[in-house]
C-alpha cells in the first residue's frame, strides 16, 4: 500500500489568517481525539491557564490571542494549554554533532503519514523568530530561533503519565524563550512533562545536550546527544523489537564514537537501521531535518527530494511525498550508481516519480563518450 504526506511551508510573524486557517482544517480530528481519549475530564480551564501562569507566562498572550482566534471555546483553550493532555506517542532518532567548521542536528521522525501535520511554520509571536515542524497546532516536534538555538523531541518508549505539559508546547517554549543550550537546560529542569520524552539540542556556539523528561517532572541529563525511543530508568521501553530503539541507539553511538562530520550526518539517517520504511504499521521516517544552527537554516530531507528552507527567507508552498518500499530501494539503487553517472542520477531521483531519460541519456553521453560506463569509475580515472 502508498502512503503520502503534504507538507507546508508557511510564515507569519503574528498569528492570524494562516494559522486560523490551519487551525479549521486540522481541528476536527484533534477534537475527536481529545475527546475520545478523555481530554474532557482532564483539568479544567482555569487551571489549565493558571499552570500556564505559573511555568510558562511568557505564553499567555500567545495562548490567549491563539484562543480567541479559534472561537473562544473552553475545549481549544484546554487543547492549546497542554496541561495535562491525553497520551500520545511516537519514534523517532536524534544526533547532534559539532566541529570547528559546523555544527548540526539531526533526527528522523518517524510514524505513520496519517498522524503527522505535515506544517513547517516561522513565527515570532514572542518577539523571537522561530521556525519548526508543528505538533498539536502550536508545539513543535523540533525546531531552531533566531539565537542559533535547535532542539527536537523522541519519544521515551513509556506509556506513564504525570501532572504536566505535553513535550511540543515545551519545546516551543524553550525556542520562544532561551537562547542557548545551558538557558534550555534549567528552563527544562523546572517544566513537568506529562510523558517520559527525550530531547537533544544544539546551539551556534557548538554545544550540544541530551536531556531525559521524566513523567509528571525531573529530568535526567545525558553524557551524549544522542537519542532513540528508550530511557536509561528502570522502565522497559515499549516494543522495543519493533521500534529498534536499542539497535538505532547503538548505530548512533557507533556514529559519535566514529566522529561522523556534522555536516554529513543527514545522509548516514537516511540509511539503516535509522530510516525506517515500516509505513504500513505506522512506523516509517515521514522526513529527516537537518538543522544548522549557525545559519539558522533547516534541510527536510526524503529519499527523493530536499527542500532547504532558513528563518531570514523561509519560501511558503507544498511538498507532496510518496512513502513506499520501493522509493527506498529505488534511492539506495541511485546511491550505488551515482559515483558512475554523476549529476544524472538525480534524475532518477524526480520528486513527482517521473524520470526524464532522454536527458539522462544525453548526460550519461556527456561525461562518458560514446556511452560507455566503465565497471569501476576509480580504475579508469587515471
């Protein structure tokens, strides 16, 4: 079976007409999942806005003013608070990695085309540009500022939950409000999270961070940044089996004992075990972003297509993605043969899954004369 994705690109500083519109497109299946999983008998709104208050105040206006946009209901004002949410969860690899040259973060996000917004927004509600992969119509799933800062989630691989806020508000509000990786370290030693999720961040000046949200709050700070889909506690991870949370956790050790480049790492998440293509049982990679904190730029990567954006020119429009066994096999097939053909493979490699071989073969002609493509490019290049 296909499965596809949209994904948008969209830009306003001050939340209004794009992000109602987004809001009236996605909110009946965010309502009917609140609703059905019991956000109803969660915490009133009062309190939902005071725990606001009290842990995250430099988003109240932004809550307040997202609310009104949407109608005023006490339902999405409880939504938009995170405050204690029903569950949710998902699977997902994280590195970060840093030389003198560059620095880099990278994850895979991975779970079904189905549950993911597909919404990649620059704002600066607070003052502060922010551009990321939105989750729950505001939170983001990862994301940088415009102080060089980056930082994504990975699901803790526990169901517990505690008194606390799902982890994309906090990850907004770490964007909106910090500028470095120590400033994002005590901001998320004080938030309660309501789920165990792992974060790693990244900031321009190279440091690097991983950090363990525990259930209901309390944190536990990592030797490492890197993460997958278990904890270092004493609760087993989910499905483990399933998931490889333990085997993509000892590929990304290998990479960071290896001292990948940090400007390399995008293509080593696009191979095994990382990349997942499981997309029929809803565990597949739906895209690898590759955040340069340094030039504040973001690269969505598939195996078939890119797209670059930055937080001073983010370019608004769409991007559709195939998801199949068979676009993996067909990029790795590209992979193996580039180094022979060169710049023409990227034709085979088309967004929309068309190939123009008539342009291949005038290329291939091109470099090679006649045709000819010797069986190692390396014996005939002397």
């Amino acid at each position: 079976m296909t499965h596809s994705l949209t994904f948008d690109a969209i830009s306003e500083d001050e939340s209004g007409p794009k992000w109602l519109a987004r809001w009236q497109r996605s909110w009946p299946a965010y309502e009917a999942w609140f609703t059905a999983r019991g956000g109803d008998a969660g915490p009133d709104r009062a309190a939902c806005e005071a725990a606001l208050a009290e842990h995250m105040p430099e988003l109240l206006d932004t809550h307040a003013k997202l609310t009104r946009l949407t109608g005023g209901s006490d339902r999405a004002a409880r939504f938009l608070s995170a405050w204690c949410p029903p569950s949710y969860l998902g699977g997902c690899s994280l590195l970060a990695a840093a030389d003198a040259q560059s620095v880099r973060l990278v994850r895979n996000y991975d779970l079904s085309p189905d549950l993911n917004e597909g919404l990649l927004l620059r704002s600066a509600w607070t003052g502060t540009p922010v551009m990321g992969m939105v989750e729950f119509l505001w939170g983001l799933s990862d994301g940088i500022n415009g102080h060089g800062l980056s930082v994504a989630l990975a699901y803790g691989g526990g169901s517990e939950t505690g008194r606390g806020f799902g982890i994309c508000l906090i990850l907004r509000y770490v964007l909106e409000t910090c500028r470095d990786v120590p400033e994002a370290q005590a901001v998320l030693d004080r938030i309660p999270s309501h789920m165990g999720y792992n974060l790693v961040l990244a900031d321009r000046a190279g440091r690097t961070a991983s950090v363990e949200m525990l259930p209901g709050g309390g944190t536990r700070h990592m030797p490492r940044p890197l993460a997958t889909n278990h904890q270092h506690g004493t609760t087993a991870p989910e499905r483990p089996a399933f998931t490889r949370t333990r085997e993509r956790y000892d590929h990304l050790e290998t990479l960071v004992g290896d001292r990948a480049e940090p400007i390399g790492l995008a293509k080593r998440f696009m191979e095994s075990p990382l990349f997942q293509d499981n997309y029929g049982q809803g565990f597949g990679t739906l895209f690898t972003a590759e955040y340069d904190p340094r030039a504040g730029g973001l690269t969505l990567h598939w195996p078939t297509d890119k797209w670059h954006q930055t937080l001073d020119a983010l370019e608004e429009g769409s991007r559709t993605v195939i998801y199949d066994a068979s676009t993996r096999a067909a990029q790795d097939w590209v992979d193996a043969i580039r180094p022979w053909i060169g710049a023409a493979a990227d034709m085979l490699a088309a967004k929309d899954g068309t190939v123009d071989w008539v342009a291949f073969g005038m290329q291939c002609a091109q470099a090679y004369g006649g045709g000819y493509i010797p069986a190692d490019p390396s014996k005939d290049a002397a």
